[in-house]
C-alpha cells in the first residue's frame, strides 16, 4: 500500500510540474478558437475609400489629407485611402493651384479612380 501512495504522490508531483512549465496560451483550452466572445469584432470592415492621385508636374507635390502631410514625386502616383467626405488640400503650391486650396474631396463614386494634379 505504501508503494502505491509513493507512485501515485510522485506522478501527480510530475504533473504538477509540467503544468506549471507549459505555456498558458489563449488556445490552451480543448475546443481551441471554436468559440469567440465577441465575434463582430472580427469581422471589423474597411470602409475608407481608394483614390490614386497621379502628379503631372515637374516638381514634387505635397498633399494634406486628414491632418497629414503626403509627398507626391514628379511623375509618380500615390494611393490613398480615406473615408468619405475626406478633404484633400494642397500642402504645396503647384501650377494650377495655390498652397491650401482645396483639391478634392473623397466620396464614394471616385472609388479605385486616378485624379491628376499638376
């Protein structure tokens, strides 16, 4: 009878052991990520929208979207993705417009379009 008390004490001190050394991850548990509990959040949506804005001049264009300062090279293109109603300012003067005019503003019909600056 002692000799079982002293195998059972001793596989139960192994297991003990083992389990403090292993990893206590998220996915520890036995039906792994079957269940969320908040599933919407997974499945967050972009809504912003796509415009490539393409610079014609010579020199580099700067532009202000949403409080941020974008650099656009001579002859070179830059996508930008923004919500609806977003303005987009010239933070550079240009050939055809003035440092801080009002260049566009994002709705959803200009989707995937390429708007030329000069």
């Amino acid at each position: 009878m002692l000799q079982i008390n002293r195998t059972f004490a001793g596989s139960l001190a192994v297991l003990l052991i083992a389990g403090a050394m292993a990893p206590a991850t998220a996915n520890a548990w036995t039906l792994g990520r079957l269940l969320h509990l908040h599933p919407s959040a997974a499945k967050s949506q972009d809504t912003r929208i796509s415009v490539q804005v393409f610079n014609k001049g010579v020199g580099l264009q700067d532009l202000k979207v949403d409080g941020h300062i974008y650099t656009v090279l001579s002859h070179e293109a830059l996508t930008i993705k923004a919500p609806a109603g977003t303005a987009v300012f010239a933070a550079s003067p240009g050939y055809r417009h003035r440092k801080g005019d009002l260049l566009f503003a994002v709705t959803p019909e200009m989707k995937d379009a390429k708007i030329s600056i000069y």
